[in-house]
C-alpha cells in the first residue's frame, strides 16, 4: 500500500540555500469578491439531458521558458515561496481553512519553497514571447533577444477545478547575456539554482517526491527527450 | 510575435468521436459557500520584514495513471467535457464571468473536451494505489492487480493559484484484463481513447497545442522518456 506523500519530511537540508527569504507570519482570510487573481463560480450544463455542475475558478494565461545555459552546461531553474504550496502541504488532502495564524514552528516556511522553471502571467499587452523574454531577464538575469525564445507547445494549466493557456518556449544562454543576478522585481524574492542535466535528470527519476509544479516535470522530462 | 493560441480554432474533426456527449446547456451562477471541492482564500505573509498577500484556493489531491497495452501497443486516454477548460476557452485570457446563458454557437461545447491519462480525485479513505486502480477499472475497463501499479512520482498540481499533490502511477495492462467497456460510473461520460506510439509523440511534439491539461503532457513524455 502506498502512503500518502509525507513532504512535512522532506530534509532541511535541501533548503539551506534558502535563507535569504525570511518568512515571520502566515494568515488567511477569506477571498475578497474584487479578487484580480482568480474568480470562483459554480458552472452548470445539461449532458445527455442530465443536469451536472461543477465547482471551478477562472485563472490566467502564463508563459514558461525552459532555460539552458550552453556555456556552463546547467539548466536554470528559480526558488521561491508559494503560498498555495504551503498551504497545501500544512492541510493535507481536506478542504479546512485554518484559524488564526499558522504555526511556523510545526509547519516551517521552508515547506512552500519550489524549485521551477522561468515563468510568469499575462497580465499585460505584450506578446507572449515578449513577456516570456521579460520574464527570463527579470528572474534570472539573462537578455535575451525574443527570437533565440523557440515556441515548443500550447498546453493547459489543469482540467479539473480551474484551466488557463500555458505557452512554453525554450532558450539557450550563454555566460554573456548574464546582465544581472535577477532574483525577480520589485517584491519579489527569487533565487536563481542551476543544475547539472544529471542533476535535472534525478528531479524527475523514478520514485521521486517533487515539491514542484508539474510545470518543472515538463520542462524537465521535454529537455531530457529532446534535447540530449 | 507569437500570438495567443487559438483554442477555438481546433479543427472539429477532431471532435468527430465525441458524439457519445451531447451538451445543450450551459451557464454560471456563484460558487456557494459550502462548495465540496474548492475553498478560496487570501493567504498573508511577511517575507523579509514586507507584508504581502495571494489570493489562492485549496483543492483535493490526485492520482493519475499512465496505462499501455502491451497486447496492442498503445496507449490508453480518456475524452471528456471539463467545465473550467471550456470556459477558460469561451472567455480567453480574463476574469470576465459570462451572464445568462453559454452562446452554444458561437463556443461549441466540443472545444470543451480533453485528451488525458486515467486519473481520480482522492475523495475516499482507501490506498492512494487502490484508487488509482478503481480509476483504471471505472474509466477504461482494465481490472488490474493493485500491486501491477508502479509507482512513478509525486509532484503538484500547481504553484501558483492552487496546489495539490499528484501521485502518479505506471501500469501496463493486456487485452485479457479487459472486463467492460470503461466510460466512467454514474452521471460519468467518459471516453476510451487508445493511441499508438507514435500517435502519442505527435501529441506532444515541438509546436504542438494540446487542449489538455500538463498531466496529459507528463504522462506521455514520461513514457516516450522511460519505456520506449
């Protein structure tokens, strides 16, 4: 019989690279109607002349670049927090809210950390390969040119409670183009981790727990095949 | 300039098998509070001595299973109408709710259907293996071991709005296995899809847009990783 995933085990270890973000507080409360980010509803529709409904929210769009240093031969990846992740992890698999503030001690931060591809949402008027080339520029420090960005595939974000476009480029750097150390804009607390394609191949190895969208499996699994 | 994909585009000869679910009605109304399968919330943080917040919602955990018959060669999906990718499509990238009623001319309900691997919701007090082996039972009609289901990895739905945990499974399964014609229980319309290897590469091939979600992409990478 297989458990559930324990990731409140996951070793410590693997954060200590994490220490430039300090988180001290984490509370919830309940969504505002004026939300930008999501909209939740309820959709109903008549199938074969049954009534159904379902429970979803609206999202939006994003672009994901996988990144490929030639120069040095690494994969670039970012950490960061994420607030869905960590929520998740410190309630299982139910639907219950937590009250008050959430115990940083029983559930370390370093639980909602994420190790991912470049990525970001469209949320602005440019084309989607502008912003994929913003997004590389602001969260690793690469200027690239947006035509070295090859368009790989259109896919959805999820199916079930929620779906938007994902749009996903390659891009190969090299040490040249590194114009800053990134770590993201204004708020944003980002960390730049390169790995080794060994190092990428065991993220996505047989028997692993990733604590990672399955936008970082992707990536992974679509460099590994086409590009070794 | 890449532009938006054009998921309304989609050529309906695609659709053509799909006729099994006739959709003829469809409209919104506000997610109640008491919804069984999403809870909204705006979650805060202090990060580095800043305030901040993200506006996220819990969902349940999954599994998911590749499934290939070895006595075929071939692949095994499931075709379905999913609410949220069918109004992700009718209102493009925005948080727009659409009044009244669906124009079901104007969005046929087919650009609401998905190619995907088995997959089920873990809503029930049993092995995260036995549920996958129901699913593979109730959507495609294999009556498989439990223990003939390898696991594969643990990643997460997402990142960014929501996030849960997918636990996903490899199982190879034989005509002889095959006990009735799957397409789901109850109100469940669901269809059996069997694709050939090469049927699936294209799926995932470089310039590809695939009206499915990122397990769909996964699944099939994952195998043409692993198994070929």
């Amino acid at each position: 019989m297989l458990c559930r995933p324990d990731f409140e085990s996951l070793s410590l270890l693997e954060f200590e690279i994490l220490l430039l973000s300090d988180i001290t507080k984490v509370w919830l409360t309940p969504l505002p109607k004026n939300s930008q980010w999501i909209k939740p509803y309820r959709m109903h529709y008549i199938e074969n002349g049954r009534r159904k409904s379902r429970d979803i929210f609206k999202i939006l769009d994003s672009v994901l670049v996988i990144v490929y240093n030639v120069s040095r031969k690494k994969l670039i990846y970012v950490r960061q927090f994420r607030p869905a992740v960590y929520h998740s992890i410190t309630t299982g698999n139910s639907l219950q809210i937590q009250k008050g503030e959430v115990d940083l001690v029983k559930f370390p931060p370093e639980l909602g950390f994420t190790l991912e591809p470049i990525a970001g949402v469209v949320d602005k008027d440019k084309s989607l390969a502008d912003i994929a080339r913003e997004e590389v520029c602001e969260e690793c420090g690469y200027d690239v040119p947006t035509d070295c960005l090859e368009f790989v595939m259109n896919f959805r974000s999820g199916v079930g409670a929620s779906s938007s476009t994902i749009t996903m480029f390659y891009c190969e750097v090299c040490d040249a183009q590194k114009v800053s150390e990134g770590g993201g804009i204004e708020n944003e607390v980002i960390q730049v981790v390169d790995l080794s394609i060994n190092d990428a191949r065991g993220l996505v190895q047989t028997g692993s727990t990733i604590n990672s969208g399955s936008s970082t499996v992707i990536a992974t699994l679509w460099f590994l095949c086409n590009k070794i």
